[in-house]
C-alpha cells in the first residue's frame, strides 16, 4: 500500500463538514517522538479559501443576529465539550506536537480560560450613554462585530492560540477563519468541530490548512475585515504591512529573547528551579521561554551555573506519551538541525558551553526530533544565540557587573516580549517593573503569561499592532465603535443653523 492512501488526512472544516480539500497538495505531519509521518494536511488553493471565506460570510450572519447572551451560553457549552474531550484533545495535540500530555492539557486550559472570559462579552461589549448634552440632545455608542476576520496561529500552542483569538472574535460576534500551522493541525480541526456541536451555526468557525497562497489570499479577501497572526518576527511584520496596505486590522506577534535578571539577594534555589522549567518546559517551543539569565555580579552567577548544573542532571528528555519525560522532542527535524547549528555557533564564537544537548538519541525512538538540555555561561550580546530566538532548549547565562547593566540587556534587545527579575527587594522590583522596554514583566515569576482578563502582547519587534491578544484589548480590536447622536422634535423650532453646533 502507499503512502499516499495508507496516511490519514487532516481535513479543513468548512461550513460544519470535513473536507479532505481539492489542491492535490499536501503537507507531511509528523509525531516528532518517532521522527516518522503520522498524517498528511491539504494546502488549501485560492478557490478553496474563497469559499471558507463566503461560508463565513454566512456564518457571520447567523451567529451577529444572536444576542451576545446567547452566544455567550454557546461558548460556555463549548467550553464544556472542550473539558469533556481535554484528554483525546491533549494526547492528540502531544503526539503533533511532541510536548508532554501535562504540558499539552496546560495548552488546552489556557486556552479554555481565555473563552470564559469572553463569554462575559454581554457586559464587556455595552456601550455608553450621556444625556442633555445639548438641549433634548442625548449620545450613546455601541460596539458591533467586523464581520469576517481570520487567525493564523503556530505550532507551539495549537490549542492556546486558537482559542485565545477564536473565543473573544467569535464572543463579539464576528465569524472566524482559522488557518493552523500544517505541523499539528489535527485538534484545531476538532476544536471546530465541538464549536459546531456546541450550536454554533455552520461557517461561524472554519478551518483552513495552507501555506503562503492561503494566507495571502485570506489577507485580500474584501469579505475579510481583520488579522491576528503569531509567530516568527520577520512573517509578523510582512502580514501586518499587507493587510495594512489592504486596509485591514492586524496585530501580528512576533519572536522573543525573554531575560530573567536574577540579583545577589534572589532565593537563587526557587530562581534555578523556575529557570529549569521557563527555559527548557516544551523543549523551549514557547514564545515565553527563559533563554537568558542574567546574574548580578560572579558571585551570584557562579552560584546559579552550579545550581542549574545539579537539576540539569536529573532532566529526562523523551517521548512525549511517557510520564517520565521532563520534556519531549521538538517539532520537526528542520527544528533540530537549526537548533543545533545555533549551539555550534555559540562553541565558535566563545561561548561556555557548561552542556552540551546535541546528539541525544532515546532507545526505541531512535529517529525521533530530540535536543537535550542545553547550558551556555559567559554569553555576550554580540553572539548569535544571545542575539536569536533559538526556539529551543537551550539557556545563555549573560553575566552582569550590576543592576543596571542588567537592566540594559532586555531594553537595548530588539525583542521585548517577557521578563522576569528574581529578587527579595521591593525598591529592585518596582525600579525593574517601571523602567524596562518589555511587554510582559514577573517580579518572581518565571513566565508571566497573563491571566485571561489581562491582555497578551509584546513590545518592539516582538509585537506590530497597537491592541493585543485576549482581555479587553481583544475585544476591542475585534468591534468597531458607533457613535450616534440624538434629538427628537420637541415643537421648539429655531430655523436653520450655519455654525458647527457646540456641546453646551
């Protein structure tokens, strides 16, 4: 039998039905743990993503004439069927993806928190009202869908970020698109699939797989009112300048290089242990990953070398099926080729290499994508794996003389995502907190991804757009505001007026 008819496919989902897709093209989807192909995903062509987008069109009109209650109790019930299936849902994703089942079900609940956040949309989305602010003139506003809008989200979190876009568009009203990164593309699918058992109608929530000829297409589509991407740096921005030229909202999230300062008087113990899960949880597949510490003077950084070194023992890397496994492998074979050219380079630039995760093979899974622990001391900003998203499990100790030559490595980073500094002082941190150039900041906290009713979103080249992921924030960016006026006659007549009219 081929490969070809022995492979399953991961279908798109459009308008309520899985279809297997009509391009003849296909991408390969791997379970990263066996390095072997598990499935095939069809690359949309321009006719194929015309019509998710005319089925959203429909969708959109169903689901906007509900109101934002009864959308609301759909969400809720989504988030029940999500709940219900969390375990297929997130040995699925693990098998995709190549993280831990553990790891894979946080991905899912993150996601999940950010719907019941929305699904508070009735009271989030009101609008305002003044009285009298004129003679018998009243204002109000009310906030309203965009229509068609569409999410393109990357491998590392396939049900964290669909979710987080999908829950607060779908909340406000609109209908979504979502196109999934090809490598795990199978739980999108069936995250669409409990929306439309859940009851929402046909075309409100579609799935589509591509690669650049979809995009492109959906970015300009008339029909399709607004943008959300996560990924690379470099394919952030050019989404954003497209859809900006097409003049559509965007907000585009890019890569990171996430510092963790950690000072002389920090708990160096809990700071070693946070560093061990930021840096190498997911095999470092996450845009909120610690790559780099920063120790505060050598004492401490000599300190937290030999701390980290003693935990590192202990770390197991293997399949991701397997409790046992600390971490599991990363994504794709191209993943674990670049991430270990990166390591050679920083040997070749003069980096400390304190150990070395390259060349790990795991008895039975032989051929699989595994990169072990990876430790660098005496990193400088001018090497490349200081100054690159690695993406990988790998953690650069940047050692600084103080505080503020500290504070300068994450401000002057052309990245500004996450941050974390590990101290007792409360002065270090509110100093900290208030001064550096990042988006998202912990004060002891190794991976301050915020909670569902705060908002997501990076600085600098980390982010482009200036509303971000989930929150209000999110809402806000998938709504327009109208403002409307009103007078009615009151048998008061004062004739025709030719001056612009005034508040009072």
């Amino acid at each position: 039998m081929s490969l070809e008819t022995s492979t399953p496919v991961i279908p798109h989902f459009v308008h309520g039905r899985r279809t297997d897709g009509e391009s003849g093209r296909f991408g390969d989807v791997y379970h990263p743990a066996l390095g072997q192909v598990a499935g095939r995903v069809p690359l949309a062509t321009k006719e194929e993503v015309v019509a998710a987008v005319a089925s959203a069109e429909q969708g959109f009109q169903a689901w906007s004439r509900l109101n934002p209650q009864r959308r609301a109790r759909i969400l809720l019930r989504w988030v029940d069927l999500i709940n219900a299936h969390a375990d297929e849902l997130a040995r699925t994703l693990a098998q995709e993806h190549g993280k831990t089942v553990p790891d894979a079900r946080g991905d899912i609940q993150r996601g999940v928190e950010v719907v019941e956040f929305a699904a508070g949309a009735p009271h989030l989305l009101k609008g305002e009202f003044s009285s009298e602010v004129g003679r018998g003139v009243d204002v109000h506003s009310i906030r309203q869908p965009l229509g068609v809008v569409v999410g393109i989200t990357p491998f590392n979190f396939p049900a964290m970020i669909p979710l987080w876009k999908a829950g607060i568009a779908l909340a406000a009203g609109n209908a979504f698109i979502l196109k999934p990164s090809e490598r795990d593309p199978s739980v999108p699918v069936r995250l669409a699939e409990l929306a439309l058992e859940a009851g929402m109608p046909e075309g409100t929530l579609n799935v589509v797989h591509g690669d650049k000829l979809a995009v492109d297409t959906l970015i300009e589509d008339p029909r399709v009112k607004a943008v959300g991407f996560v990924g690379s740096t470099p394919i952030a921005q050019s989404i954003y300048e497209h859809a900006a030229r097409m003049g559509k909202r965007a907000q585009c999230f890019g890569g990171a290089k996430n510092h963790a300062v950690i000072m002389p008087d920090a708990d160096l113990e809990m700071a070693a242990d946070a560093l061990i899960g930021a840096a190498f949880g997911s095999a470092g597949e996450r845009c909120m990953a610690l790559s780099v510490a920063v120790p505060v003077g050598e004492e401490t950084a000599d300190r937290l070398v030999a701390l980290l070194r003693e935990r590192m023992e202990g770390l197991r890397v293997g399949p991701s099926l397997e409790e046992s496994s600390d971490f599991g492998p990363v994504v794709s074979k191209d993943a674990q080729r670049r991430i270990e050219e990166c390591i050679a380079s920083g040997v070749e630039e003069g980096a400390e290499l304190v150990e070395d995760g390259r060349g790990v093979v795991v008895e039975g899974h032989e051929d699989g994508f595994y990169v072990g622990a990876t430790l660098f001391d005496r990193v400088s900003p001018d090497m490349r794996i200081y100054r690159e998203e690695i993406f990988g499990p790998v953690l650069c100790v940047v050692r600084a003389k103080d505080y503020e030559d500290a504070l300068a490595l994450p401000n002057e980073h052309e990245y500004g995502n996450g941050v974390a500094i590990f101290t007792r002082d409360g002065d270090t941190a509110r100093d900290f907190t208030t001064r550096v150039e990042v988006g998202m900041v912990g004060v002891n906290v190794p991976i301050p991804v915020p909670v569902a009713y705060y908002t997501f979103g990076g600085w600098k080249a980390s982010g482009f757009g200036d509303l971000n992921q989930h929150g209000t924030d999110g809402l806000k960016f998938y709504t327009k505001t109208k403002t409307i006026t009103t007078r009615w006659p009151s048998g008061n007549r004062e004739g025709a007026s030719f001056v612009m009219p005034a508040g009072s």
